[in-house]
C-alpha cells in the first residue's frame, strides 16, 4: 500500500510540475507573439496588442510545430490616425510565422461611428454621415433645371471583396418643402454605390466578408487562408482596383 500511495503521489507532483510549466510557457509564448505581432504592424498602424492561446496544452502544441488556437485583441489601435478596436482568432497558426500561412484568420474591426463616416467619400454636397440600425443615411444638395434641390439618402454597406460599397437604398428629393418627382435623378443617385477601401486598412490578404452597421459603430468582419505573420506580409497592407 505505501508503494501504492508513493506512486500516486509521485505521479501527482508530475502532472503538477506539468501544468505549472505549461501555465509559464503559455505566458512565455502568449508576450512573445504579442510583441512580434506589434513589432510587425504597419507603418500607418500603431497601438498595443494582447494575445492569448487556447487549447489544452501549450507544450503538446509546440511539439506539433503550430499552436491551435490564437486570438489578438487591441483596443487601442490606430490606422492613419483612425481609432480601431480589433479581434482576430487564428486557428492552425505556426510556431515560425514565415513559415506558413496561418490555417484560417478571421477577425473584426470595429469603428466608432464618428471615425466611420468620416471614411466615407460622400457626393459633392453632401452633409455628414449618419449611422442607422443597418442602414447610413446622408443629405445634400443637388442642381437640376436651374434649380437647387434637396435630397435625403438612406443607405446599406455591403461587404465586397476588399471594400465596402455604400449602396442607396432610398432617396428623397424635394424642393422648397414640396415633394418632387423627378424619377430621373433619383434613379441616378440610386445607381452610384459608393466604395470605401477598407483593403488600405488591413494586411494584404485579408478579404471583408461582412458589415454591420449601429447607431454607435461599424463593424467589419474579414477573414483569409492566406495570411502569413511574418514582418513583410503584416507591413504590406491592401489596395483596392
């Protein structure tokens, strides 16, 4: 029985030792790929960065040459001065990050609305941007006939590959507070979506594949298969057209 017991217990002060060496190593590996990911982010992008690694056992991971599952968040990044919130999981993501692209990324970056509609290139003429449940919505002014009318659009952001495209959803026009049909210049208005890059933004490689748009934010979501955390792949952001 007492070699019983010493057995467990020594077994017992193993798997203990196991699982401080994993906490440490997974705080060790958790400061190192935040301060890689920092050191590598754009020129036009700066701010702190958090990480974090799930999973069982970060040792187990390490033996296989890649970590199962890893989330980045920042609340304080800024991309050409624009204030971003962002988080991004990645799953499948190697130990050597030149190695290989990660697995699969897929991330959001919110943007308060204020700093959104400032990114949006709206028609000449036409006031600030408002944020909706779903929708944006903006006005302005617009020449027909001698006459200066008033319009009033109502919008939805649409996820397009690399961008996001304003997309009229409903337009008024009216003139001195009487409604005018002019079916003809609504129809123009209504025909020009309005791109916004948000590719200038994030590293080359990532895709938006949603949008979601509140009073208070916009949030977009992008993802890729592609992307590698190398310096060279994270310093390179993405163009549009």
């Amino acid at each position: 029985m007492k070699a019983v017991v010493a057995v467990l217990v020594s077994v017992a002060v193993l798997v203990g030792i196991f699982f401080v060496a994993d906490a440490i190593t997974r705080g060790v590996i958790e400061g190192t790929v935040a301060d890689q990911i920092e050191q590598n982010l754009p020129e036009n992008v700066e701010g702190t960065v958090d990480a974090s690694i799930g999973g069982f056992s970060v040792l187990a991971q390490l033996v296989t040459g890649s970590l199962d599952d890893v989330t980045l968040r920042s609340d304080d990044l800024t991309a050409n001065g624009v204030p971003l919130a962002v988080d991004i999981h990645g799953a499948g993501v190697p130990i050597d990050f030149a190695s290989r692209p990660v697995d699969r990324v897929e991330g959001t970056v919110t943007i308060a609305a204020d700093a959104a509609a400032d990114l949006i290139p709206l028609p000449a003429g036409a006031g600030g941007l408002v944020l909706g449940d779903g929708t944006v919505s903006y006005a302005g002014s617009i020449a027909i006939f001698g006459l200066s009318l008033d319009y009033s659009v109502t919008a939805e952001a649409v996820a397009d590959g690399d961008q996001v495209l304003v997309t009229p959803t409903n337009v008024e026009i009216g003139s001195g507070g009487n409604s005018v049909d002019l079916s003809g210049v609504v129809q123009q208005i209504s025909q020009q979506p309005i791109p916004v890059c948000v590719a200038s933004y994030l590293p080359e490689g990532l895709e938006v594949s949603d949008i979601t748009v509140t009073p208070t934010d916009a949030r977009v979501t992008f993802e890729s298969t592609t992307l590698v955390l190398d310096a060279e792949s994270l310093q390179n952001t993405g163009s549009c057209g």
